[in-house]
C-alpha cells in the first residue's frame, strides 16, 4: 500500500513511521486513540481521486482530515485504515468580490482566509468559529459549525454554495450551480444534493473544493460585553436583541470562563457570591457612526425592557475597556483565537456536549446542565449563541480534563453521557455528533431517516471504506 | 463539592497558605520579573471577577518601579465593592494582598460595574463620585494615594483596530 500511495503523491507524502502517526491517533477528547497504518498527503483533488479508488480497490478504509482540532474523535482512523491528511491541499482558489463567494480547499485555515481577505484589501469577511486559527473553514461548514455571523447567517453548512466531491470510487462530482456554471453563486436551482455531504462527517465523499458564502466586512464593529446574573434574564434579553435584528452576534459564556481566562485553571464549580454569572459579548457592526450609534442606543433599550422585568443586567462594557483592565481577557479582543485555557491547559483534554436547539428552552437547559456538570465536579463551561436570526441557538457544555489521568477520562464520560441524556430530553440535538453518542441516539432518531440514511450511504459508499466508524456505519 | 487543585496554587514553601504566588520570590530576581508575586491572591479558585480584574491591574502596574515601591511602603487595607462582589485589598511589606470579601479596612470604594471600570481606566473619581455613581468612605487620602495603583495604564497591544476585529 505504501509504495501504491507514494506513486501517487511521491514517497515523502506517505508516513509509516510510529513516531510520525503518533499525532494522528487522537485529537483533544476523550476517545479511545487509535493508530492509523499510514498517513498520506494529497496536494490535489486528482490526487485524492487516485487514493481514493485505490482504498477502494484494496478495502482501506480512509478518513479525511486537517487540524486534528475535533472534540468528537470524528478525524479518528479506523482501525486498520489510512488518514488522508488534507493539510496542504490549502489553496484559496479565487474569490469573488462582485458575487461574495470564495472556493477553497479543505486546508484552508480560518487564519489563511481571514489573511487573504485583508492583505488582499477584499471588504468581505466570514465568520470564525471559537476554534483556533489553524483550524480548517471547510470542515466546520461541511459539519455544520458555528461562528460569530451565525446569528445572522446560520450554521455554516448553510453558507455553502458548491462543492466538488471525491466519491467513493474515484470519481468526481460538482454540486450546485457550479454543476453547469463557472459561478458557484448558489445552491440553487437545480435538486440540490449538497446534503449528500453536509453533516455525513466524510461518509458518504470527501470534499476537495468548496464554493461559499462571504459576506460584507463593515468598517466599525464594536465588541461590548454585557454581565447579568441569571439565565432567565440573559436570555430573555438574548431573544429580545434577536428581534431587534441588529447585531451580529450574541455569544454567550458561562462564569467559569473568565475566570479560567484570567488564569485560574480549575474554578470552583459555584460562582461567588454576588458575581455575574453569565457574559454577552454583542458585536455591533455599521457603516457610519450614526448607525452605529443608532444600534448602541437599541441594544441599551432592550437591556432596559428587561430589568424592567426585575433582571439585574450590566450596562455594556466595551471590550477595549475591558482590555485595558486585564490583557487576559484579549482573547476576545479579535478572532480567530486560540483559547489556550481551552486547548492548552497542561492535561490536554477538552471535550463537550455541544446541541443545536430551541432558545425557548435555554434557561431550562442551562439550569439541568449546571446541576449535572457540578454534580460531577466540572466548573459549568458554558458556550451559547443564537443563530439563524434566532430561530435556534447553540448550548455547549465544556469540560477540560487531564488525558493522562484514567480515572478523570471515566468522569469524563460519565459527565458527557448525563449531559446528553437531558439535553436529548429536552428536545436539543447534538452537532458534529461523536460515535458513542450517535449510537446512544439511534434508537431515538426517526426510523424513516435512519432507513434512508443507510441506503444513501449504500448507494455512496457500497464498500464501507469512507469514514469507517462515524454515524454508526 | 469536590476539592479541586489549582494549578495556580502556591508550589508550597514560601506563600501564605491559601494564596497564589506562580513562583517563590528569590532575591537574585530582577525587580520587575518579581511583580507579578508581588500580588497575592488568596483562595484563587473560589475568587470573584473583581478581585480576579483586580489582580491583572495591579500586576501590570507594579511592574513599574515607582508603582511598585509606592506600593510596598504602603500599610492599608481598601475595600472595594461592585455591584454585589467584594473584595479587600491589603498592602503589606510582602506585596499586595487580594481577598475576597469585606474584611477590615481603612477606605472603601463602591459603584457599579461600568462606573468602577470608568475609574480604573482613566475617567477620573471626582465626577463618578459627585454624579453618586462611585461612593467612597475612610480615609480619602489613602484612596488618592492608592488609585494610581490601580489605574489601568495603557491600551494592550493586542487590541486591533476596530475594523479588523471581527
């Protein structure tokens, strides 16, 4: 196989050695690592079509994969296979400033992008997710991820406007308006089969192109943090601001991530007494100090309805303000950023139960989930968006453990395997939805969609060879 | 509720018991590497946001010579309030001292969030005081002689402009 793939992608792109795959058996969660026989590196879709129908001739399973930043084990080999590592396939192929779209490829990171844009003087921006830098755009849109325009925009599959897919037999397929069109501006109108790709976690073809959405960079943006001490009121002025339809985000954390910001590595899992317990960061964006002195003003009228309402609710705080009071907190000064508290905290481990679902039903959410995650020791890490103009939201609940303690691993499990169990009970979903919680759902998941899923993946990938291992096939 | 280490707890020999140095002190060190220990947080994992803001202000400012040595001749105790959260703020020869809570003091400061965060980043005590938005009682002369201690210096360098931000 060895000498198959280095006559494809030439010897040095092909890895064997443990101390080479050794990255590739885990990413930061708690899954069990599992050690892939080789690891290859494609430049170009012609070459992914060569190893592609090479695993196929030979029964190798193969799994895509960039970053190796997933907290779901979904870039995790399967036993016996090969990772095809798409890391310097990561050309930005054009952008389209008339039409405000991008094609890319998978290797493109959200630092790459982000450089391009601005280096390039291209007033047009995406959005980033509160992963690091390096992490790949393409494969937070193709798992349907979230950023800081998915208030506005929704998750990022939804920013997808072509793609261009390596099936399982080598072969090659073009969706969307691209299918006909040298302008990949849509989606639209011929049956979209996109879907066949989105959310199937590399089972079903691996990406090589992909056309997507950007949209207009302002010239103010204004990042204001807002402090509130109780879940009903944080997100009773969360869905008050989503009607306003004036900011661009709305993100959210919990207390224990300024603190872990702030350096204190493992706080106490109840906040202190008398301290806020929940941060809105609101970004503001306009093209004129007027209106962006008109959406300051709205943005202080709805947080004034709702300590009408009994609430405690800060008065805004800019975020320079806040920088210049303790530089820690500069992580949210620009993104992308890396959250060294997060991934980079000595144990090494970070994991989450991360749910799309109703903003109705947050407070209810929040409050079983805090209870769980204390209960098991955890500071309560949450993570919150609306999205969609409101019509869903992101909850994330955040643990960071020690890899190298077993016992902490155990805890850990039982943690996400609890936090699951609510979240499922009160109609949230998971995202980017790891193998032991797919198979935790699947007794729950509408029969009719699994039937369909499963001779959809028939269809797409009779062998089995793509992505062995995730969403149950 | 589990007892759960801190890595920023102390390594053990020197600090307090309770308190947050990242390292001992040794005399060999450069002044303005020892700043930073030079401010003690006591029972770091269980310390509210006030008193965690109040230790980067203080860390930062101490780096400066002049700051530092206004501060370790210092012998006071200041209580400072926002909204809810308290903390106490005691100047000692070893450093600066951070506790949560209202402990004894010899002045005291209170307003809410914005207002307090207004004084630290250069808007001044006299209006925020006048406007009833900050309240301070004891010894205003300690005050005045503690603000520049607590004034937070400059723009981090971090910060981008507003229109690369996003």
């Amino acid at each position: 196989m060895k000498a198959a793939l280095a006559a494809i992608v030439g010897a040095d792109a092909v890895l064997d050695a443990p101390l080479d795959l050794a990255p590739y058996r885990e990413d930061y969660c708690e899954a069990d690592p599992v050690d892939p026989t080789l690891v290859v590196f494609a430049t170009k879709t012609e070459e992914v079509q060569a190893i592609v129908k090479l695993c196929a001739e030979r029964r190798t399973p193969i799994t895509p994969r960039v970053a190796g930043s997933n907290v779901g084990g979904l870039a995790l080999p399967a036993p016996g296979g090969l990772v095809l590592d798409l890391t310097r396939m990561n050309r930005i192929v054009s952008v389209d400033e008339a039409d405000m779209y991008a094609v890319i490829e998978p290797g493109v990171t959200q630092a790459d992008l982000k450089r391009h844009l601005v280096e390039h003087d291209i007033p047009l921006t995406f959005g980033f997710s509160l992963a690091p830098p390096d992490t790949s755009v393409l494969a937070n849109c193709l798992l349907g991820g979230l950023t800081n325009r998915s208030l506005k925009y929704g998750d990022q599959s939804q920013w997808v406007s072509g793609l261009e897919v390596v099936l399982a037999d080598g072969s090659l397929v073009r969706t969307g308006s691209w299918a006909l069109s040298d302008s990949a501006f849509g989606l639209v109108p011929f049956p979209d089969v996109s879907g066949l790709f989105l959310g199937w976690q590399a089972t079903t073809g691996i990406a090589t192109r992909m056309a997507f959405q950007l949209w207009p960079r302002h010239r103010l943006n204004k990042r204001l943090f807002v402090l509130t001490y109780s879940a009903h009121g944080t997100f009773e002025a969360v869905r008050r601001l989503c009607r306003t339809e004036l900011c661009d985000d709305i993100g959210g954390l919990s207390w224990p991530s300024a603190k872990m910001m702030m350096g204190v590595k493992h706080p106490f899992p109840e906040p202190a007494t008398g301290e806020p317990t929940f941060f809105l960061y609101v970004d503001l964006t306009a093209g004129s100090e007027a209106e962006m002195s008109l959406k300051e003003g709205a943005l202080d009228h709805t947080l004034a309805d709702v300590r009408r309402l009994g609430e405690r609710i800060e008065e805004p705080l800019d975020v320079a303000t806040l920088l210049r009071v303790n530089p820690a907190l500069g992580a949210f000064a620009e993104f992308p950023v890396e959250l060294e508290f997060l991934t980079n905290h000595g144990g090494g481990g970070l994991t989450w139960i991360g749910t799309y679902g109703p903003l109705s039903r947050f407070e209810d959410g929040i409050a079983a989930g805090t209870e769980i995650m204390v209960r098991h020791g955890f500071p309560p890490l949450i993570v919150t968006r609306p999205m969609r103009g409101g019509h869903y939201g992101v909850l994330r609940f955040v643990a960071i453990f020690d890899k190298k303690d077993a016992a902490e691993i155990e805890r850990v499990k039982q943690l996400n395997l609890e936090l699951l169990e609510m979240v499922t009970a009160k109609g949230f979903v998971m995202y980017k939805t790891p193998p032991w919680a797919w198979e935790k759902l699947r007794g729950r998941i509408d029969p009719g969609l699994l039937a369909l899923m499963e001779r959809t993946k028939r269809m797409l990938d009779p062998l089995g060879i793509l992505n062995p291992g995730k969403l149950g096939y | 509720m589990p007892d759960r280490s801190n890595a920023s707890e102390p390594r053990g020999d020197e600090p307090p018991r309770g308190a947050d140095r990242a390292l001992v002190r040794r005399p060999a060190e450069p002044l303005a590497a020892r700043a930073e220990h030079l401010v003690i947080l006591h029972e770091p994992e269980r310390m509210n946001l006030l008193g965690l803001l109040m230790r980067g202000l203080l860390a930062a400012n101490l780096e400066d010579p002049e700051l530092r040595a206004r501060a370790l001749r210092l012998r006071a105790g200041i209580h400072v309030r926002a909204g809810d959260m308290h903390v106490t703020l005691r100047f000692a020869e070893d450093g600066v001292h951070i506790t949560a809570g209202a402990e004894a003091s010899n002045a005291r400061v209170s307003g809410d969030m914005k207002a307090l965060l207004g004084v630290v980043t250069g808007a001044g005590m006299i209006g925020p005081v006048l406007r009833g938005r900050v309240r301070i009682g004891g010894n205003p002369f300690l005050l005045l002689r503690v603000l520049p201690l607590i004034r937070a210096r400059a723009v981090h360098p971090s910060l981008p402009p507003a229109e690369e931000s996003q």
